[in-house]
C-alpha cells in the first residue's frame, strides 16, 4: 500500500533532460529498443560509441527508486534493475517510460512495437505505451502499478527480499513481463551491480536529495 502521511518524505532532486537518456525519435523499421535521444547522453559513454554507462545511470535514478521504496516498501534495487533491463540502462525510454509499462500514462500514450513471449515463442506485435513528463513521474507510476494495480498487488506481501518480491511478480497468470526468464534477468542485474545496498535504511538517509517536500 502507498504511504499517504509523506510529511518526512523529500523529493529527489530530478536530474536535467541532459542528464538523462531520453528519446522520443524512431528509427525506421524500428522496436522498442531502437529509441535514441537528440540530446547529449550521459546515461551512456560517449567515448566507446554511445554504449550504456550503468554506472551513471544507477547514480541518477537511484534517488528516485528509492524515494518510491519509502512511499510504497517496493525494493529500490528491483525498481532500479528493472528500469535498466527494460530501458537498455536509459538509451530506449521513448516519453520518458523506463518500465515498458502499457497504456495510457499521464502525457498520453504512444504506439510503439514491441517483442512478446508467447506459448513460449517470440513475436512482435505494436502496442499502447504510456508516455510521461518527466522520468520521476514514469518512477511513481511504476509504483502505484504494482503497490495498487489488481493483478501484481500480490507481490506487496514478498518486499523484504528483493528476489522473493520479483519472483512474486512473475508467479500469477496475469504477470510483470511475458519473459519467461525474467526472474534471472532482473536478479543477475541486482547481484552485478550491488543494487541491494539500496534497499537499507541507512543508504536511504544518504541518497535522498534535499528537496520540496510532498
């Protein structure tokens, strides 16, 4: 469930459009995955042909998975690894959705193509995507997806472990992601790049930004 009393909760400080790999152009012939920015990426590493910097993208978002954490028990180091799985570590977050998550969103929705799993064979098809103003607000929406969606709210019940909570996710009929190895993704990232750190208390105190509070 979503806190409600956020008195002593603090906004993340957001990073700048620059700052982040965000994109809305389309290549042609293009998926989900094939969105890049007209801005200047430093999400990514310039110097070795625009690869993905985890590094950078874990430093700026992070304040934002973890602020989630504390409005809703929702594990930062699964949010943060999700949102570098399903984003391509910020190259591919066409309106600002770094989750992949279907729909309409907050600033509308766009139809984009998109690879599925199906009775164990892949196949693209388009769909609706929800778009946002801003990479905070696709971090919010994440939340309240899972914490008070019908079909994922199940997995509220497993936040104490970060494995346990995503395994929990892909273990209804209705799931986070058709991939059927989801779990393994999701936790090899956690586990490479030290992601549970952030789910301690004592590393919220640390990376929460000073900011307007809710």
């Amino acid at each position: 469930m979503i806190r409600t009393d956020n008195t002593n909760l603090k906004k993340p400080t957001l990073p700048t459009y620059s700052d982040l790999a965000i994109g809305e152009k389309k290549e042609n012939g293009g998926s989900i995955r094939k969105f890049k920015s007209g801005k200047k990426q430093r999400l990514t590493n310039n110097k070795t042909n625009n690869q993905p910097n985890p590094k950078i993208f874990i430093q700026n978002l992070a304040p934002f998975a973890i602020y989630t954490q504390q409005m809703t028990g929702i594990p930062a180091s699964v949010t943060l690894a999700q949102a570098a799985l399903e984003s391509g570590w910020g190259k591919h977050a066409p309106g600002n959705n770094f989750f992949g998550i279907k729909g309409k969103g907050p600033a509308g929705s766009q139809s984009l193509r998109t690879t599925e799993v199906q009775q164990g064979e892949k196949i693209r098809i388009h769909d609706l995507f929800r778009k946002y103003h801003d990479p905070f607000e696709s971090f919010l929406d994440h939340a309240k997806v899972i914490a008070q969606g019908r079909y994922l709210k199940h997995a509220m019940e497993h936040t104490g472990s970060a494995e346990a909570f995503v395994t929990a996710l892909q273990s209804k009929k209705t799931k986070y992601a058709t991939d059927p190895n989801y779990v393994q993704k999701i936790m090899s990232i956690v586990h490479k790049y030290d992601l549970e750190k952030y789910d301690s208390q004592n590393m919220v105190t640390v990376a929460m930004q000073p900011g307007v509070e809710s």
